[in-house]
C-alpha cells in the first residue's frame, strides 16, 4: 500500500518553490476515537503530517488553506518567520515526535499572528494529541491549557461559523474536563447544549455523554 506523495508548494512569504510529504488517501485509517474525538490511528500517524511548513522561511500552516494569506497576513507570518527560521526541523517522513511538534508550536504562533484563533486552537489540541501519543502526559496538558485559552479568545472575540462555535464549546468543555476543572466542563457544555442543542453535529452528540460522566462523577 502506498503511503508517501510529495506534492508541490510555493510559499507566499518566501516565494520559494518546494515540496513536502503528503500522505496517500488510502494510507488514513481511523481505527477508533477517544472522548475529545482524538482519531486513534492504525499505521501512520497521521497527526505528523497534517501540517505543510516551507523549509526556507519555516512558513508553516494546515495543508487547506497554505496558500491563503492576505498581504498583511503575509507580513505578520514573516515577522514570525524572522524569528524560527534557524530552527532545524526535519520535515521528510522520517520526522521525529519532537519535529512534529515543532511544527505545530510554529504554525499556531503564525496563526496568533494572523488573528485567525480558532486555527491557533486547533494547533495546540493537535499537539496534546501527539504528546498523548508519545505518553508526554506534562507536554500534554500545557498544549491543553494553551487550546483551552485559545479556543476561549477565538468563540469571545472571532466571528465562527455555527461549526466552529460548537467545536470551540465543546472543546472549552472537554478540555476542562481532561484537566479537572469539572464545574467549567459543566458551564460549558451546558452552553453549547443552550445555544445549539438541536445540532446533529457530532460535537453534540459526544457532548451528551461526557457531560453525563461530569456531572454525575463530579
């Protein structure tokens, strides 16, 4: 079965031409998925490939929208830039957890710069995911206090579509949940349930069962 492509980028800060490791469709296999929706992958992992970074300038973000930076978008990435570019990443498929990691810590810090937080939230959760993997329990719960902070600013402050609102409060409710703060959990899934509870969303649906457990283990 074939697992590695490479496909090709241009990056928009830079303007260099690269390519970088893609993974084939059919190499993706989902064999479960935890409480937070965490996918519990067979084979691969697919968590180390989810992001695309330029090896010139470290321009870093999710494969989807890579190539969708404003002009001043294009100038916040670059002072980042500025700042990470030395650091040596591997980012051939024989990466490494630590690279990986690496990679999200970047990405989230561009998309803080970008004023796109929900996309800076959704790094961090990312990376507890792939602490989690590596039984890196401390590493784990610092990438889930920096989600939890990020997804809180981005439903407070960002203009979300309905989907990314109930993600944000399901996640401030789980994420709370996972770091034992069970009266948060509650406040939040009782606010999603509120505003949304007659979404088919799988968000809700998980949401029902984990704000059961809180509240009756709490």
């Amino acid at each position: 079965m074939r697992t590695f492509w490479r496909r090709s980028y241009v990056c928009l800060v830079c303007k260099r031409e690269f390519e970088s490791v893609r993974l084939f469709s059919e190499a993706i296999r989902i064999k479960s998925r935890e409480s937070d929706l965490k996918p519990v992958y067979e084979g691969v992992n697919v968590l180390m490939f989810q992001l695309v970074s330029c090896p010139n300038c470290l321009y870093t973000s999710f494969e989807d929208d890579f190539g969708k930076l404003s002009t001043s978008e294009a100038e916040a990435v670059a002072k980042v830039s500025e700042r990470v570019k030395q650091i040596k990443i591997d980012l051939t498929e024989n990466k490494s957890v630590r690279d990986a990691a690496m990679q999200y810590n970047i990405a989230a810090a561009m998309y803080v710069a970008r004023r796109k937080l929900f996309r800076s939230a959704e790094c961090f959760l990312k990376l507890a995911w792939l602490y989690r993997d590596a039984d890196a329990s401390d590493e784990e719960r610092k990438a889930l206090e920096h989600a939890k902070e990020l997804f809180l600013k981005s439903y407070s402050e960002e203009d979300l579509t309905e989907e990314r609102q109930i993600a944000a409060l399901f996640y401030l409710g789980e994420i709370n949940k996972r770091l034992g703060e069970k009266k948060e959990a509650v406040r939040w899934f009782s606010e999603l349930f509120k505003k949304f509870g007659k979404s088919d969303s799988i968000y809700l649906k998980q949401a029902r069962q984990e704000w059961q457990e809180v509240s009756f283990t709490g």
